[in-house]
C-alpha cells in the first residue's frame, strides 16, 4: 500500500489510527478482537461481559486530568487537549503506550483476544466508545437498559439516547471529556 503513496510518511506519529472492536460467530463460539477502547458486550441472559481495552486510560493522567479541568470549547481545554494529544502520538503504539490500529503492524499482536460459547449468550452488542460512555462515564444507564433500548429502538434509538444525554452538558462541565459528542456507532446481534 505504501507504494502506492510514496508521499505518505507513515512513520509520522499523526498518522491516522483507529480502534477495532471484532466479534465473529463460529460453530460453537464468539470470537472478539479488541484493540483500544471500543468495547463487545455480551448478554448471557442479564449477565454482561464487557470485553474492551482501556490501556490509553493508564497513559498520561496528568495531561488527562489538565483537559478534564476545562469545560469543553474554551481556550485552555482546546490548549489541553492539543498538548495530550501530541504526548499520546508519542507513546502510541509502543511498549510505553498504547495500541491502535495504524501503520504498525504489530499492534494487532496487542489486541484483547478470546472466545466464548455461542450457547448461553443470547445478544452482543459492539459499539464505539461514544456509546459505551452512557454507562461507563454517563452513568445514566446500565447494560440491561443499553440492551433493552436495542431490542425495542434498535441502534438508531440508543444513539439518540446518548445524544440527548450529552446534550444536558454541553461543556463538559458535568461530565469532563474531549469534546462534546464523540463518535457513536453500534452493531446489535441477537441469537
């Protein structure tokens, strides 16, 4: 690929990078692929197994906590938020970091990997950190609610759901965070 953009450098630390959250079903089990902090859910009948990796979490609580002291949209959040982002870029994807899907091959050897028995489970759910944050920062829902928006809005309503919390702070006052709404996405699978 990178012989087709001689121009691209990357090796820089701003190259573009994602998280990867991957379930597939087998015979027999789940199989999920998890790098960074895009987490599977999984309904075994009212129990919920989280299946996620918030090694980014542990990186830089310092400048962390400096962008979570600002309220979102103001010069020293933006200010904040610049230089954790810079100090991530350095520290991602290595042994001092974090993973991410990028330019380093490698860093799907860090992935969070495993199965689980198809029997028992009766729903997963698979979702950005946009979503998940209803209930892991938000704290205005739990799995079982997550899961019951799903079955009866589908993933267009539970996303709803997370934007109209969101939107009660707007400046991140009640809930720190990077910006306002982050992405939002989720899969929705039933058995």
């Amino acid at each position: 690929m990178t012989a087709k953009h001689p121009m691209c450098d990357l090796s820089n630390p701003g190259t573009p990078s994602a998280t990867v959250a991957i379930l597939r079903q087998g015979a027999t089990t789940l199989d999920h692929l998890v790098l960074a902090d895009s987490p599977i859910v999984l309904d075994s009948y009212g129990d919920y197994a989280v299946i996620t990796d918030l090694r980014v979490d542990d990186v830089l609580p310092e400048l962390q906590a400096e962008v979570a002291s600002h309220e979102t949209h103001t010069p020293g959040h933006r200010e904040a938020l610049q230089r954790l982002v810079r100090a991530q870029r350095e520290v991602r994807n290595t042994a001092e970091g974090y993973w991410v899907a990028a330019s380093t091959p490698e860093a799907a050897q860090h992935a969070v990997t495993g199965a689980t028995p198809i029997e028992g489970t009766r729903a997963a759910a698979v979702m950005s950190d946009g979503v998940s944050r209803l209930v892991t920062e938000y704290r205005m829902a739990d799995w079982a609610d997550v899961f019951a928006a799903l079955r009866t809005e589908g993933p267009h309503g539970l996303i709803a759901t997370v934007r109209k919390t969101e939107a009660t702070d707007p400046t991140g006052r009640r809930w720190p965070r990077y910006k306002s709404g982050d992405d939002a996405t989720v899969a929705f699978c039933q058995w």
